[in-house]
C-alpha cells in the first residue's frame, strides 16, 4: 500500500499542518508537489514546478481556489488548468497550460496522495489519530529496527512495549518522514509519552544508520 510502484498511497502531511489558504512542499514516489488547501478547505496535490519559468509552486500563495506561483503570479485551479496569468488579465489561458495533479484523500487525520491509480481507498487505521510528524536520517529498516517491530500490510511499525504508538514512515532518498500515530483515547501525558519516545526511535534509527554506512 505504501510502495513505490502505481497505483499506491503516500502519506504526506498531517491535515492539521495544512490550515486552509496555505501551500507547503512535500513528497511522493513520483516526486515532488506543492501540497495546498484552498480557502474553501479543499486539499490538493500539484507539480512543484511553475510551467512558466519553473519556479517552485511550494513557495507560492494560496488565493481564493486556486494556488499562485510567487515569481509572476501564474494561478492553477485544484484541477491543474492556468486561470490567470496577471500580465495579461484579459486572456482566457490556453488549456494547454497547466499542472500536474494528483488525487488526494484524507483520513485519520492524515492527508494521503495517490501514486498512480490506486484501486482502492488509503487503509483503514482504525481508531488511531496522527500526534506529529519528525523526519529521521535513517531509512525504514533502520527505524524498524529501533523500534523493535516490521512494518505491517498498512505500513504501520509497532513500537516494542508501547502497543499504543504506532509509526507510520515514508522513505524519502536517504531520509524518512514518520507520522507518529497513537490511539484516540490517549491522555495528554500519554501523547507527551508518545512524543519523547518517537524521538528516542529516531535517534535509535539515526544511531544505527551511521553504524552501517
């Protein structure tokens, strides 16, 4: 499910990092996007590059529906299409000018990006909801090791004596995005708990990755 090949879902971002009217980059096996949410709560998954001169969209604006490029302003709709080019505000843009897209999902807190065409929809995590996200340089192997625990069928990694945390990583090149997910009736000392020893496996991970370079 959280392979590489098509037809697969990535989980990028926690959707409480992504306030609406906001843009910020993230990753996917096919590469880089420019992750945002339009003023009206709707997230979307757009090439990092502006057609026009290939300034990164992840550095852009959000306005209104539509995601701005920063270097002149191009505006693309959630659907990829150019709606507005400043220069020229009285040309209707050519279809021909647009972005890539890819679908988006969210559940369990998380918002998931499709690689390809999945089949289905992203797995069900049951009752678990998102604490934070860290990044760790060290790849899943090494995480899973430190945590003491393979990655199930839904990319879940146990963490050895803390049943109630779960990681869920992504391996980015030579690094890892980890979304720390708990059960949803954990106390607020529970999540403090959940946090300090997320960052113990990273370190852990992070330790074993240098080992074996």
């Amino acid at each position: 499910m959280l392979s590489d090949t098509a037809g697969s879902w990535t989980p990028v971002a926690l959707s409480a990092d992504l306030p609406p009217a906001t843009v910020l980059p993230a990753w996917t096996p096919a590469g880089s996007i420019a992750l945002w949410r339009s003023q009206s709560g709707r997230a979307s998954a757009s090439s990092d590059r502006c057609p026009h001169r290939g300034m990164r969209l992840s550095h852009g604006f959000v306005r209104g529906e539509a995601l701005s490029c920063i270097y002149h302003g191009w505006s693309y709709s959630p659907a990829g299409g150019c709606i507005r080019i400043p220069a020229h505000p009285d040309l209707v843009p050519p279809e021909a000018i647009r972005v890539a897209v890819q679908k988006v999902e969210e559940s369990n807190g998380l918002i998931w990006v499709a690689v390809g065409q999945p089949a289905t929809h992203p797995p069900p995590l049951g009752d678990l909801v998102p604490l934070r996200s860290l990044t760790a340089e060290a790849g899943i192997a090494a995480i899973e090791a430190a945590a003491g625990a393979k990655a199930d069928a839904d990319g879940l990694v146990s963490v050895a004596d803390f049943p109630w945390i779960r990681l869920l990583p992504t391996q980015q090149g030579d690094r890892t995005l980890i979304h720390v997910m708990i059960e949803q009736a954990c106390s607020i000392a529970d999540r403090i708990a959940a946090s300090r020893i997320a960052e113990a496996v990273r370190r852990q991970a992070e330790a074993r990755q240098k080992e074996a370079a």
